[in-house]
C-alpha cells in the first residue's frame, strides 16, 4: 500500500515546483527544457493521442527521420489516458489527464552514456526533492510503445511509482526487432505523484487541487471523515482495477484491516472519491 500521508519530504514541492525543480537540476547539466505538444497526436500513425512524453518524438525522431528538437531535452508533455477512468478517485493515484515530466535523449552510440542518464534523474529525487537513496527500490523490467522498445528500471518509493527511465534500443519491424540507429533515453515522472509524494498528502488530488477541492466541498456540502480517509488512503492502491480480480473481496479486506463495516466504509469513503473524480 501507500506510505505517503503524513510524511513529507525535506524539499515539499507545489506541482508547478516539481517542473521548476527538474529544469533546476538538468537545465545545466545539458537539458533544454521545451514546451509540451498538442495531446492529439496528429504527427503520430500510432496514437490518436499523446500517452506519453516520448509520445511527442514518436516515430519519426526516434528513427531518425527526423531531428530532435534538442539532443538532451525536458518536456512538461500533457498526456491522457482514458483507460484509468475507473480508477480515477478510487486509488489517489490515477488521472486521466496529466503531467508526465520527459528526460529524453537522442544520440548515437557513441554519444550513448546511460550511467550519466540514470545518475541525472537519481539526482532530481535525492537532491531535488529530499529523498534518501535507502528509501528507494529500483525494479528492472521493459517497456515497449508507439513500435519501439527497450529495458527500464522502474524507480519505487513508499508504495509508489514515481518514475520509470526506458533505454530504447530498438524497433519493431515487419521483419521482427531491429536495433535503432539513434539510442533514446525515454524517462516518464509523472508530475502530480512526485508533488504528491513530497508534500504527504493522502492523495495525490490534494496535493495539486487544493483550492478546487475546498471550493467543490462548499458547493457538495458533502460529509467528510478526513481521519478515516488518511487510513484509507494507505490501502487505496488494493483497489486499482486493473490489478484486481475480485473488488468486492478487496473492498472487504479493507474494510476489515480498518476494523469498520463495509457498508460503513463505502458510505463515508465514496463521496469523497466521488469529488476527487471531478
């Protein structure tokens, strides 16, 4: 589960100082900060829409079709994702639209240095944002979009993803996979959960809506049990449908580590996702 409310970091961000704080760290190592892209993602065959920050490079600059905007760049790229709709409010997690911060590179392979790029964004976390080495897991795993792929380390921290970096190395082909000419650094943060993450909110909701959400509760006038919902906020990522089989059985477990009903649990706990939904 989550181990973020109540815990807030050295460096507690505002979600505009997340992005204030990367270009603060990369921009004099060689990173050009650049405006987002459209989120319809009329240059792209493979997507209707921008899902990803690297999104706005597929495919043309990561097969070298085209030139890069900048060969080491940071992009604030706005991103939907309409498959997380259901997950919206329920887990404090998800949006289905968002920030998602991209460290990116394009070069060749004798540019290639991936322990700069890895120690680049290890540094945004640690020095940046105040987050011991000890408190994070790195996970490795691969990823794979918009026709290319490659390996990822996936960087975890309290129960939550906070960014994945991709080396993409090669293309999908009718042929099969075909190694790119161009070695492209792919690296996803999503914005609203590092803001999330540093400031120990229960969600990620009250970190970067803070005055939407005083604003619809006067409108709602709905009940809130801010001391149920902190505890519930630990167990809320048991509840992401895309990993659950049986939510009804989830939802019980909950309600039993809470020492509460289900039917009390739900009562108190929905209306104050359903806000969050909005």
């Amino acid at each position: 589960g989550f181990q973020v409310a109540g815990k807030p970091l050295t460096h507690k961000l505002s979600y505009i100082g997340v992005w204030n704080k990367i270009v603060e760290i990369l921009e004099p190592r060689g990173y050009k900060p650049i405006k987002r892209y459209p989120c319809v993602a009329r240059w792209n065959p493979t997507s209707e829409f921008t899902i990803a920050s690297i999104s706005a490079f597929q495919p043309y600059v990561i097969s070298g079709e085209v030139e890069p905007p900048a060969k080491k760049l940071i992009i604030p790229q706005f991103c939907l994702r309409f498959n997380d709709i259901e997950n919206v409010g329920i887990t404090g997690s998800h949006n289905t639209g968002f920030v998602m911060i991209g460290q990116h590179f394009f070069g060749t392979p004798q540019e290639w240095n991936q322990g700069t790029l890895f120690i680049d964004i290890h540094d945004f976390i640690t020095i940046g944002v105040g987050l011991s080495k000890e408190e994070i897991t790195i996970h490795e795993d691969s990823w794979a979009g918009g026709g290319s792929f490659g390996c990822s380390l996936e960087f975890f921290s309290r129960g939550v993803e906070l960014f994945n970096q991709v080396y993409t190395m090669f293309e999908q082909s009718p042929d099969g996979p075909r190694e790119l000419s161009l070695k492209v650094l792919d690296m996803g943060l999503g914005q609203e959960r590092v803001a999330w993450f540093s400031q120990g909110t229960p969600n990620m909701y009250e970190a970067i809506f803070p005055y939407v959400l005083l604003k619809l509760r006067e409108i709602t006038k709905i009940n809130l049990d801010f001391d149920l919902y902190d505890k519930f906020s630990k167990y809320s990522a048991y509840l992401n449908i895309d990993e659950v089989d049986d939510m009804d059985a989830a939802w019980e477990k909950i309600a039993k580590d809470l020492e509460i009903s289900v039917k009390e649990l739900r009562e108190k706990i929905m209306p104050m996702t359903a806000i969050y939904s909005i």
